[in-house]
C-alpha cells in the first residue's frame, strides 16, 4: 500500500493533501504489522523453548520427579495420573490404575522395543 501510494504520488494521480492524509494510516498499519510480527516471533521462541523443556522432561520422569518441589510433583503427578493414586490396604501402597497416558507410554514403549519380524518367519 505504502508503495503505491508513492508511485501514485509520483505519477501525479494522488494530490499532495490525499498523500498526507493517506500516509499516516498507512504508517500506522506497517507499525501494527511489525508488532504483531514481533509479538509471533516471541510467542514462537517462547513455545519452542517450552516444547524443549517439555520434550526433555518427559523423557527423564525419574530425574524430573527428583529435581521437583511439591507443587510440581503434584502436577506432575496429575498429569500422569489424572484418576489419582488410590491406597490399597491390601498391597500396603499406592496402586495406580493405568491411565490414558501411561497406555499410551506402553504402547510406544512395545512399539520401540519390537524385534524381529512381528508376524514370525
């Protein structure tokens, strides 16, 4: 827009008061581009950044857990355990029912540890 407003300028099809009358609004676009532009570009690092942190955690529950204070081994534990843990008196500890996570985890876990050929030779 900024562009053909000059060449129109130039080419004498835009008088100078409609130039400046058009001109701040145009100034006034490109500025709220850039913002939004600069805005993504941090929502994007911020989300990378956060998908990182996310992908190496995951992969070490044990050292995740280890290195966590309550509020985040709370999360933790109700990401991975969304039913809870419930007490079982006969077993004398805290028994997990399997959730839609851990399946899932099983299953990639089966999945990555397939040797040979599935349907036999």
């Amino acid at each position: 827009m900024n562009q053909n407003l000059i060449l129109a300028k130039l080419r004498g099809e835009v008088s100078q008061a409609d130039f400046d009358a058009v001109k701040p609004s145009i100034a006034q676009a490109i500025a709220e581009i850039e913002s939004s532009q600069k805005a993504l570009e941090m929502e994007s690092g911020t989300m990378a950044a956060f998908i990182e942190a996310t992908e190496r955690k995951t992969l070490n529950l044990v050292a995740t857990w280890r290195a966590a204070g309550i509020s985040e081994r709370q999360e933790l534990q109700n990401a991975v355990f969304p039913e809870g843990l419930p007490y079982s008196t006969k077993h004398g500890f805290f028994e997990p029912s399997k959730s839609s996570i851990i399946n899932s985890f099983v299953d990639m876990m089966l999945e990555m540890c397939q040797v040979g050929v599935p349907d036999g030779i």
